[in-house]
C-alpha cells in the first residue's frame, strides 16, 4: 500500500491494481497536464494537475465502493478506472480537445486502444483484468460505469472542489461524504436514496456557480481560443499528427508551438499572456440561430471575411461561438416518494439556473487590442449582430460600447 498526502483529502491510500498503475508512462504524463488549462492566466494558484485529479477520482472511488458494498474483482475494474479515467487526456486538458477530435473521431473518454497497450495494459493483464472492461467502464458504460462517468459520477465531486480549493473560490464547494453516503442503485440505476433532492442542488448548483466565474471566465475563453488556433495550424503541418499530438503534455505542446514558424507568435503571447481583446462580447439574443450553431469550417470563413474587411491577417481574427447552454446535472437521479425522479423534473431550482445559464452564455470576437474597434464593426456585419445587444471592445478607454454609442 502507498499513502499520499492529497491537498483536497488529505491522506489517499492506493493499494492492489492502482498501486502498480501509478507508475506507468501513461500514469506519469498526467503530472505534466494542468486540470484547468489556461485557466492558470486568470487564477494563478490554479496549477493542478489531471495526475493529483486522478488520485481523487480514485480515493472517492474507492469510499463510494465501500458504502454500495462492491467487492472482488469489480471493485478492482472500478478502482482501475477511476485511476485511469483521465489517462486519454491530450495537453491542456479540454483546451485543445475540439482540434483533436475533429482528426481523430475520439474524445478523452475513448481509451480502449490505449490501455490495452503499452505498460498500462500490462499492469491491467498481470493482475487478471481485461483492458477492454476498464476502457467500457471510463466512457461510462454498463452498471458500474455510471460511477465513473455519469450525472453522479465521482469525477464531479473532486473536480468541483478540487478546482474551488486552487483557484481560491467558494462556489465549488460541496458535501462530496454525503454525495458518495447516499448513493444507491435501483433497478441497475445510480441514483441518491430518499431525502437527498438538495444534495442533488448542490451538486448543480456548485458546478452553475464555478462555470461563470472559473471556466468560462472571459480570459480563460481568450486564452483557450488563441491556443486552439494555434493548435489548428500546428496539426496541419507535415511533421505531427493529431495522434502524437494527443499524447504530449503541456510543456511538449507548448515547445511545439514556439519551434514552429507558423505558430511561434501565438506561443510568444500565450508565454507573456500578451493575449488578444474582445472585440465582440455577445449575449445570446444578439446572436442568429445559424452563427451560433455553424460548424467549424463556417466559423473559420467568418474569420476570414472579417479579416479581409479590416485588411489584417486571418489569424488576428477568432471567432469564438460556445455551445448552447446545457445542464447534464439536471437528469441527476433521486428517490422520490419510492421513485426515481430526474432532478430536472423535481427542483425548482433548475429551471432558475437554466435561465441564468442563457443570460451568462457570450459570444465572442477576439483580436490584438489595436485592431479591436474595427474588427468588432466588421464583426457586427459580417454576422448580421444585434447592434443594440453586441458589446464592441473600446481598448482605448477600457470599457465596452455598443454601436450606437460609439456613433455619439
């Protein structure tokens, strides 16, 4: 048994199938991957690690298997994953995960090929377990692997509080003991038992609270966007592929970068956070159905136009359209009355912060700080913005302007 001391709970104990995997190249690599990315540009003492994140997952894991008494072999499948649930993950985490999904067709859940390989897929077979079980059970598939992966998985509750504790905020904060105490399964499904209808709104809750304010914080989006352009054009380079690219780490993607003419630039602002202004700072109303749900190759040609109307190069010009605002917490499970109840469906609560979800979601527009008024007019145009409800970026002055107010 190897007992280490964790900055969220303290001592975690890692015995048997964990133990050994703790070792491997694979295992390793995720010390060199930040949990949250470029959020580190905002928050400074958010420098954690998908590795520390793991033995978490691990050590909420291992209780939640105590508490639903899974013993033997399961147990050790289920502690083999939460272990490894996060081993798929490319450099900067979910930063860069869009690029390399579209070359691959795989997302970090889809580890079968790599597990089964390598010193982790012979950790896995010297100790009687089959790679491909494991794999099923990180994407979160069959009984167990809701566990894993899933509305009430123990992924959540340490990364919640685990990325609360290191970025300094409260809002991440949740009774993760009594999560994991009142979890059961009925009719092979994961649900919290009776009485537990606010446990399942903290944990909502929680995670509507830290998207605002920690993932979705206005640099952290600019810094994201900078590094996931100047991934596109890195991967499109004769001399690396979207497959080694999954498997480097922060310090070899960002060495990459700097070694490229093509993206040299982009690695010298990101290391001096010289970063890219808003030029646009949408709310959704202001947004046309079509701009916010086009596809990756529209957005680029959006790029494109906006640049050649300013007369600057394409790549001063992102375009950055998140998703549509969605909440996976809500379909949660609970025992109500001797039922199981989606959350969604239960809480009052949720259609608040569905609302809430909708009046934070921005589009944005980014571009060096001296092309930001233009490229924020050409913007409004091209994509036929809502002049009264599209924020333009005055750099000049520091504050945000719409359309009509610059015309004053």
């Amino acid at each position: 048994m190897t007992t280490i001391k964790d900055s969220v709970h303290d001592h975690i104990e890692v015995e048997g199938v964990a133990e050994a995997l703790l070792d491997t190249e694979e295992m390793q690599r995720l010390r060199h991957i930040k949990q949250l990315g470029t959020v580190q540009l905002v928050y400074p003492s958010a420098n954690h690690t998908r590795f520390e994140h793991s033995l978490g997952v691990y050590h909420l894991a291992s209780r939640a298997l105590g508490h639903l008494g899974i013993e033997g072999v399961q147990a050790e499948r289920l502690r083999a994953a939460a272990l490894l649930h996060d081993v798929g993950h490319g450099p900067y985490s979910h930063n860069i995960e869009s690029v390399t999904h579209r070359y691959t067709g795989k997302y970090h859940d889809d580890v079968h090929e790599l597990i089964a390989t390598g010193s982790v897929g012979d950790v896995l077979r010297d100790h009687d377990l089959d790679p491909d079980r494991i794999a099923d059970l990180v994407a979160g598939e069959g009984k167990y692997g809701q566990l894993v992966s899933g509305e009430l998985d123990v992924d959540r509750m340490d990364y919640l509080v685990r990325d609360a504790h290191h970025t300094g905020v409260p809002y991440g904060t949740i009774d993760h003991e009594r999560l994991i105490r009142e979890l059961t399964f009925v009719d092979g499904e994961l649900v919290l038992d009776e009485g537990n209808v606010q446990t399942a709104e903290s944990l909502l809750l929680a995670r509507a609270l830290m998207n605002p304010t920690v993932y979705q914080h206005h640099v952290a989006r600019i810094s994201k966007a900078m590094l996931r352009q100047a991934t596109e054009r890195l991967v499109a380079q004769p001399d690396l592929t979207a497959e080694e690219l999954r498997r480097m780490d922060d310090h070899d993607l960002l060495a990459a970068l700097r070694m490229t003419p093509e993206t040299r630039v982009f690695a010298d602002r990101l290391g001096s956070r010289d970063l890219y202004k808003r030029a646009v700072w949408a709310e959704m109303d202001a947004v046309p159905d079509d701009v916010i749900d086009a596809d990756h190759e529209t957005l680029r040609e959006f790029e494109v136009d906006i640049a050649d109307r300013v007369g600057v190069d394409a790549e001063s010009v992102i375009v950055d359209a998140p998703a549509r605002p969605s909440m996976t917490e809500s379909s949660s499970r609970v025992m109500v009355s001797g039922e199981i109840r989606h959350l969604g469906k239960q809480s009052p609560l949720v259609s608040a912060l569905r609302t809430a979800q909708k009046q934070q979601w921005r589009f944005g527009v980014y571009t060096p700080g001296g092309e930001a008024d233009a490229v924020g007019r050409a913007a409004v145009e091209t994509m036929g913005l809502d002049i009264d409800g599209a924020l333009v970026s005055d750099v000049r002055h520091g504050v945000h302007k719409t359309l009509d107010e610059f015309a004053e």
